[in-house]
C-alpha cells in the first residue's frame, strides 16, 4: 500500500498519531527523536545518510512533523517554521513580487496585518481591506495584479466566518491564489484544501501545540510548484522549527482531536450563558444560530471551536475589568492551550491594529476556552462579569 493510499483510507484521528510518526530505524523507540544536531556524517563527499546534510535544510524530527502537518490537511506538502509569522513570511516572499497585490481580510490578526503594513508593502507589494464574509467584496477587491487572496477562518477575534469554497473559485478565476490561515479551526475541524485554498497557513503555537509551551508556524500546499519555491524559501530564508520545537508541535498534535471536540463543547456552553447574561452586549461564536456565520461555519467545520469574543456593557473600561477579574481564566495573550485565557484584543494581541480598518471594538473581550471543567469556567465568568 502506498503512503497516499494508507493516508485516505485512515480516518484523522488515527493520522494524528501514526502519520510521520514511524519507529526510529536504530532503535524502534515508538516516538521520533528529537534529532538535536545541527550537521550529519557524510560517506564520502555528498554520501548522504537518508537525505540529511544540515538541519536548516532538512532535520528527521523536523521531517515527521511535516509529514504529519501534510497528512492532516490533506496535502501534498508541509512545512515547519520556527513561528506562525515566520511562516507567513515566507510563504509571502514565495508568492509575491513587487507590483503584485494582495487582499487581506478586514478581520485577522494583529500580527499577520502589521507584517502586510510595516513589512510586506515595503518591498513594493499593495495590498487592500476586504470583509472576505462577503464574497462579493472580495470580488469588488480584485485588481489585475492581484495574486493572493487572504482568509482567516474563523476570524481573530471576532470570530468572522468565510466561505472558503465560494472565495476559492474567486480567487482562482481571477488567477490568484487563496491562502487561508487556519489556527482557530485545525485540521480536525476544517480543511481548507479540500475546498480549494492553495496553501493554508498555522500558528502551531496554537491549537496544534496545544499545551502553550512551543511557538511555531506551518504552511501545507498541494500544488507541486509552490511547495518547490516553498522548500527552497524555507532553506533560504532558513527561519525553521528546531528539533525541541517540532517535537512539542508533533506530540501535541496527537491529543488535537479530543482537545478540540472538549474546546467546543465547553465554547458552546459559556457562548450561551453570555447570550443570556444581562452585561453582554454581543456574544461571537460561530456556534450560535444567530451569527452571520452559522450556515457556513456549519457547512464548512466539524465543529465551532473553543474561541468566542463577548461584548460588554460599560465600554471599555468594563471590559478591561471583566479581564482582570478573572481567576481561572488567566489574563494572557495567545491562545488554543488546555487552559483558558482572557485577554482585551484593543490593548493587547490587536494594539498594532490601532487606528487601522482591522481595529477592534474597546468593549471587546476575547476568550481561549480551554479543557477544564465547564462549570468551573462558568463560575469565573459568571463572578468576572460581577
Ligand atoms: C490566527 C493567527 N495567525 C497567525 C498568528 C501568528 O503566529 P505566531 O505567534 O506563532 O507567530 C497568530 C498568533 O496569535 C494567530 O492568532
């Protein structure tokens, strides 16, 4: 059987562990090893030893989490990075030049849309606002030069939901590329490319990782070209996982199925305690009938996830005190680990966005609902909401 056969036959659950995860050949230890080492002997000039000569280029720890990255989102490629953004940047310089243009959404990470203001567009590439919910905007965005088309689904962090299929043939008529970053989903729960995305982007610090105590980036393709300018840039540009860090990511990977069936069961139920508490203005969940999103969402992901944004009564001073108030939920940036974190996004993960179209609502608070108890998590809610 051969490894593509294996791979659609096997269900996601069983990829998580066994995908890339083969025995060591030396010793049959079950888990990789952490290949801690920078250079490898070589049997003669250019005798390589199964392929490896330097690990910025290719490290065996490395290999098997990029293996599985690929396995998980149905691709042909993946590729590990030392960060999210890390990842994104390459994945830009692969695809851009200057004169090209690209869209982003109204929506996305403070990170990802600092790197497209202050970085990206000094090489020369533009690029436009769009609220991608709208199929229709992205189309009114489209220049002749441009060559990607950016989706965050669902939406950091107000939880906006895009139809990946309908923006995909868009793009890909125009001739552009659609890029979509799915860390707030994971595999488990959405898969860009089987609806078209060409390339999907993580922070594995997130819900992949799982356990917040590794920071890393992925890209996953299936198209044969740009996964071959992908390997050359990651090798050239050289901001690669480590070894520590890939095996964290791997490992973490394992447990991402029943991490995220118990994220979006607690998410559901602290989504409609806000609905119903009389402090909340506006309660973001792509779980709830009444989001702008559902349909999609629902036609797109298995489930909802473990992220929901809440507005609150009093601006934002109120909502800056729902955050310090909280207990169990530790007041912290970053998201997607087994424990659950409060944040405000206007002062903290968001702040680059100030002033900008991505800038978010003060009264916005942002929670990573975590594995806990979910009655534990209401109780702190319920008593940081006073
Ligand atoms: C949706 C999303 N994409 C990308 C990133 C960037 O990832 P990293 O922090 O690993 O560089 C983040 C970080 O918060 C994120 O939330």
């Amino acid at each position: 059987m051969t490894d593509e056969q294996s791979r659609s036959e096997r269900a996601f659950e069983t990829l998580a562990i066994h995908a890339g995860n083969t025995a060591d050949p030396l010793t049959g230890a079950v888990v990789p090893p952490i290949y801690q080492v920078s250079t490898y002997k070589q049997d003669g000039v250019g005798g390589l030893r199964g392929g490896y000569e330097y690990s910025r280029s290719a490290n065996p720890t490395r290999t098997a989490l990029e293996e599985n990255l690929a396995a998980l989102e149905g691709g042909r490629r993946g590729l590990a990075f030392a960060s999210g953004l890390a990842a994104e940047d390459c994945l830009l310089r692969t695809l851009l030049s200057p004169g090209d243009h690209v869209v982003i959404p109204n929506d996305a990470y403070g990170g990802t849309f600092r790197l497209f203001a202050k970085v990206v567009s000094r090489w020369g590439v533009e690029w436009s606002v769009a609220d991608t919910s709208d199929p229709a905007a992205v189309r009114a965005a489209l220049t002749p030069r441009t060559k990607v088309v950016w989706v965050e689904t669902p939406s950091n962090p107000l939880l906006g939901i895009t139809d990946i299929a309908a923006v995909a043939e868009i793009a890909h008529t125009a001739g552009a590329k659609l890029v979509v970053d799915n860390t707030f989903a994971s595999p488990y729960l959405q898969q860009p490319i089987a609806l078209g995305a060409d390339v999907v982007v993580h922070s594995t610090t997130k819900y992949m990782g799982g356990h917040s105590d590794v920071v890393g980036g992925a890209l996953i393709t299936n198209d044969a070209g740009i996964a071959e300018e992908l390997v050359f840039h990651q090798n050239a540009m050289g901001a690669v996982a480590g070894p520590f860090d890939a095996w964290l990511v791997l490992r973490g990977i394992k447990t991402l199925a029943v991490r995220m069936d118990r994220h979006s069961e607690n998410a559901t139920r602290i989504a409609d305690m806000l609905t119903a508490h009389p402090k909340v203005t506006q309660v973001l969940y792509p779980g709830l009938p009444e989001h702008a999103g559902h349909e999609t969402a629902a036609k797109q992901m298995k489930a909802f996830g473990g992220m929901v944004s809440f507005r609150v009564e009093g601006g934002e001073e109120a909502a800056v005190e729902v955050c310090n108030r909280a207990r169990l939920f530790t007041l912290g940036e970053s998201l997607g680990g087994v424990e659950s974190l409060i944040e405000h996004p206007g002062r903290m993960t968001h702040a680059s966005a100030a002033g900008s179209a991505l800038e978010v609502p003060a009264d916005l608070v942002r929670l990573s609902v975590g594995i806990e108890s979910g009655d534990d998590l209401l109780a702190d809610l319920k008593q940081a909401l006073g």
